[in-house]
C-alpha cells in the first residue's frame, strides 16, 4: 500500500493484546451500536412527526422513515459481520471521493488473504469502516447531510463550559496586558508554553476513544489551571516546545494551518491557541484550518462542525450551566466576535470554502479520509502536499484512534521559502501502523513527510505507536503493566525542522 517502506513491520491485527484488536472486539461495536440507536431515535421522533400531518409533507416524512430504517438494517449487518471477520465488501459508488481508492486497497488485502475484520490492517480497516458507513447516509434522499455524531460531539462540547469560559477570560486578560506584550519574547515565550500545553491536552476528549469516561474523568482532562499542567510535566513523555517556540520567532506575519481532529472544546482550544498567535504575537497573520470532508472518527471536525461551534459559543442556552459571572460571559462573546472578525478578513480560514457540504469532493482535503499514512501525500494528494509547502508550520494533533506518533504531538516544521505556518491534527497516520522501538526520532518515524514543511506534533498517547520517547523510559512503563501506550495519560510534543533550515 506504500511506496515508503518502514525498517520496521507493522502491528499484526490478530494479536489478541494489541489495540487492533480490541478496537474491532470492543471499539468499534460500540461506536456502531451508539449510531443505530442515534438512527433509531430520529425515526422515532420522524414516525412522531409524520403522525401529526398529511399529505406531502407526511409522504416525505414516511420516505426519511424508511431510509433511516434501512441505513439501520446495513449496520446491524455490519456489526454482525464485523464480529464473525467476515470480508470486508466493496464501498458502492456514491459519487463522492476514494471510493476507488478504498476499493483497489481492499481486492489487494484480499488477494493478500487480509480482507476479513481480524486480520485486516488497522489503519485500513477502521478508515473503511467510517467512509463504508458514509456510503449508506450519502446514497439517501433524506439523510445525505446527517452527521450521525453531531449530537454526541455537541453533548460534550455542552460539557466544558468551566473550561470554556476560564480561557476565555485568560484571552481577556492578556487583551488588558498587550502593551506588555508587544516585543517581549520572554513573556511571549512563557505563554506560549502554556498556549501548547492547552491545546496538546485538549484533545483528551475523544468521543471515538474515551467510550468509557465519566463527565468527571472529562472535566478533569479539561482541567486548564497552570496546577494541573504542572502535574502533567510528569507524564510529557518528549517536549521539543523550545525548539518549536525558536522556529516560530524567525517568522513575521506568517501563515499556520491546523488540520483539524476533534470538535467542541479541542476546537476550541485550536482556535484560541490560533487567536493567541495572530492577535499577541507578530509572528503569525493567517491561520488555515482544515477539517475532514465527511463524519470521521466520531468527534473530527467537518465544515459545519467548524461553523456551528461560533454560533453554540454566541448562543446563551447552549451551555449546561450558566457563565460564573457577566463578565466571564462577555469575554467569551467578544473572544467568538473577534474570530468572527478574523474569519471575514481573511486571519482565520477554512480549507475548503465554509458552505461545503458532507462529502462533497475537494482536492484540499479529501486525503484526510484517505486510508493511508500521511507519508503518502505527496504521491495521492499533490495538490495538497503543495499547498502545505506554502506554510511555515504545521501542526499536527493526531487522534490517538489511528495508530501514529500521538494526538497530541505538535509536529512544528520550520520554514519554507514562503511566510506560511501548518497547525494540523491527524490520526496515528503520521507514523503509520507501524511497530517502530519508541526511541526512533519523529524524523525517521513520518518517512517522505520529514523536511516537506516545519512541523509540530502535539499528542497524547491513545494508540500503540510510540515515538521519540526515551527506550528506558517506554520499557519501564510497558513492564508496568499501565496501557500507557492507549489511555491517553501520556503525551509528547515532537517538532520537525523543515529540510530548507
């Protein structure tokens, strides 16, 4: 599947310990068991609805009716199969993007005699299994636009309003000390450190993952008090923030872009770090974010997810509880205008233009739903890759569901020939499914991709890949006995120099 070939194999999918495993086992009916029950209770609200009426609108009600009830018998059957590894079966033509990408990949898998759910690779199989269920939405008359996961990624954004609003009135408080600011790489350096320590544990919440989690275990992963991320320097596995802080004050009024991974309040945290960095530093006039084209891994960013979470900020009874105070309420308000502003300028922009709708085909971002390692850009998505070029750093937030160097590893690169920054959030395909010794560099580990363009990767560990972490160090911890590899607990930040510096 890859022109790069590792030095090392990657993770057999039948080890009954690995993480493959227990996501085909475990994971993975459970995410598909919450999606038929989400299904179930629109149709019962639909079968409500059509009871009330007649006529047209009562026809059309009834024709949604029958669809969600067929979407439902389609992943019923795949969770059945899903369990007994049975094949994986052709993606039908939907008129969207990769299907003949999905489907070439799956005739040499079973060519290969690795076509079935058990023993298919990891980075493959769980890719397929959002885009195969995208297919059964997108073929409909009446849920072509439902984003099954929306709900979900909207009840745990209703959750963090503590979090929510304690950044905000930090935003507002350096708002009042700008002046300060202005030149004073010391100071901007220290809150920096703490901009990367937010956004690297805001990615905790990951619906596709923590299946488990109490809303306490949320909001204590929440937690932004400079407390709680002292306690976390024990569990930063490798921290390359110095060296991404020394790249990014080389730049004036530079581009970034973030490729997006989880709504709600890591997006939140995205954007707050993005503000950070255009409104109090001059290093960074533009930031790009990129979002994913269809409902993936749960909780990831599609263009409305992005657009809906201003309007939830703005709305005063989205939040389950109330602001603290009037004043925490107005520093969010004016934080969300100021974005608002910085979108119609131009500072803050989506990838692919904000009215896009699920699915619908574009060069810049459908290699996000691709099933391959992002080592594979250049060669399945030039226009991408190129576009990427443009940036002086990227960001990296890789969600732990596939296996790559870590959520929450800022991959910073350093500069290219042009004023531009990359901020990108990507699923364990940094490093590939590949069982590499922890102590390999980041370098090594995203093959081609190293040198393309500067890169930060901010991650917290949720998948077996590890990288760039002290081999004494790993060795300890796996003799521990801790799933240290898969909780989430531990992070790393890996920054990767752009092969033009």
């Amino acid at each position: 599947m890859s022109s790069f070939k590792p030095s090392y194999l990657p993770y057999d999918p039948t080890d009954r310990n690995g993480f493959s495993y227990e996501s085909v086992a475990t994971r993975w009916p459970i995410i598909i068991t919450k999606l038929i029950d989400q299904v179930h209770r629109v149709n019962h609200e639909l079968t409500m609805e059509a009871a009330a009426v007649d006529g047209a609108q009562a026809d059309v009600l009834r024709e949604r009716i029958e669809e969600g009830k067929s979407i439902i018998a389609k992943v019923s059957k795949l969770k059945y199969e899903m369990a007994r590894d049975r094949p994986l079966q052709p993606i039908e033509q939907d008129g969207e993007a990769d299907v003949a990408t999905y489907n070439n990949e799956l005739k040499v898998l079973a060519e290969e005699e690795k076509n079935t759910w058990f023993s298919c690779p990891w980075l493959y199989a769980e890719c397929y299994m959002y885009r195969l269920l995208r297919s059964w939405f997108s073929m409909t008359a009446h849920w072509k636009d439902y984003d099954p996961f929306f709900i979900g990624k909207q009840d745990s954004f209703k959750a963090s309003s503590a979090a929510i609003y304690k950044l905000a009135t930090t935003m507002h408080e350096l708002e009042e000390t700008k002046t300060e600011l202005d030149g004073d790489q010391s100071k901007l350096a220290l809150l920096f450190n703490e901009m990367i320590q937010m956004c690297l544990w805001g990615n905790a919440t990951d619906l596709s993952l923590l299946t488990n989690l109490t809303h306490d275990d949320i909001l204590k992963l929440q937690s932004v008090g400079k407390d709680a991320q002292e306690e976390r320097k024990a569990f930063l596995l490798h921290d390359d923030e110095k060296d991404a802080f020394t790249h990014l004050v080389t730049l004036r009024d530079a581009r970034i872009d973030f490729i997006l991974d989880n709504a709600g309040f890591e997006l939140f945290t995205d954007l707050v770090f993005a503000d950070f960095l255009v409104t109090y530093t001059p290093y960074v006039s533009k930031v790009v974010f990129h979002p994913k084209s269809i409902p993936w891994f749960v909780s990831d960013v599609t263009p409305f997810d992005f657009n809906s979470l201003f309007a939830s900020l703005l709305s005063s009874s989205f939040f389950l509880s109330d602001a603290p105070s009037a004043d925490a309420r107005s520093h969010l308000t004016g934080m969300v205008h100021r974005w608002n502003t910085y979108i119609v300028n131009g500072a803050f922009a989506l990838s692919v233009p904000p009215s896009t709708r699920l699915g619908e085909p574009n060069e810049n971002y459908d290699f996000w739903t691709m099933p391959y390692p992002y080592w594979e850009m250049k060669a399945k998505a030039p226009k991408l890759y190129e576009n990427l070029k443009e940036s002086r750093l990227v960001i990296f937030k890789a969600n732990g569901v596939l296996r790559e160097i870590s959520i929450t590893e800022s991959l910073f690169l350093s500069p290219s020939s042009t004023n531009t920054y990359t901020f990108s959030q990507i699923p364990g395909r940094l490093t590939g499914d590949v069982r590499w010794p922890a102590s390999t560099t980041v370098h090594e580990a995203i093959g081609p991709l190293a040198g393309a363009f500067p890169i930060l990767s901010l991650r917290t560990s949720k998948a077996d890949v590890v990288v760039g972490v002290n081999q004494a160090k790993a060795d300890a911890l796996d003799a521990s006995g801790e799933k240290w590899r898969v909780n989430g607990k531990y992070a790393m930040i890996s920054f990767v120099q752009c092969s033009g510096n």
